[in-house]
C-alpha cells in the first residue's frame, strides 16, 4: 500500500498538472475560437491507472474524486455511499485516502 504521504504527494502534483492543462487550454481557446482543446489526457490516464493499481482502486474512488467530484469540491453527503447506506467522505485527499485503505486494501467489498 502507498503511504498517505506519498499518495498525498502524487495527488497535488496530479492536481496541479491538471490545472495547468487547463489554462494552456483555456489560453488557446481564447487566441482562437475554433481551437479543438488541448489535453495531456493520456499522461493524466497513465498516473491515474498507476495509483488505482498501487491502491487496488477497483470502485474507482480516484478518478470519482478528480473527475465528477473536481477533486472534492462537489462533494455533497451521501453523494456515494457503500451497501449497506453509510456514507463514504470523499472531501478531501485525505479522505479519499482513508476511503481506499478501508474498501480496498482490507478486502471489503462493500464499496
């Protein structure tokens, strides 16, 4: 298992990637309208894929957080909860670490 202060590392950085694809992006819609995007996307899928696998990610809890919760900012109670109803917290980096190490990493299946 990846320790919290070395996925806690990874994260950031992967968060601070991301946003800096994104005002490359937005600089390059903004020099030209019909601009199609630009994105890393494959990098981003790449270390994504690596720290799903470190933490045996297999509810995809990772990509969740960055992706439909914009790393959790949208977070909401009860916006993903385990099987038996109980909320799982996935407001912060921390949170989304402690979630990984209880459903994953002990072999619950509950998630």
């Amino acid at each position: 298992m990846l320790s919290k202060k070395d996925f806690t590392k990874f994260i950031k950085e992967l968060k601070k990637l991301k946003n800096l694809e994104d005002n490359v992006d937005q600089a390059l819609r903004k020099l030209s309208p019909d601009f199609g995007g630009f994105s890393l996307g494959d990098h981003t899928i790449l270390v994504l894929d690596i720290l799903q696998s470190a933490l045996n990610d297999k509810s995809d809890f990772i990509g969740y957080f960055m992706y439909e919760l914009e790393w959790g900012k949208k977070y909401t109670k009860e916006c993903i909860t385990d099987k038996k109803g109980k909320e799982i917290k996935l407001k912060t980096i921390e949170d989304l670490y402690n979630a990984l190490k209880k459903y994953h990493n002990s072999g619950s299946k509950n998630a």
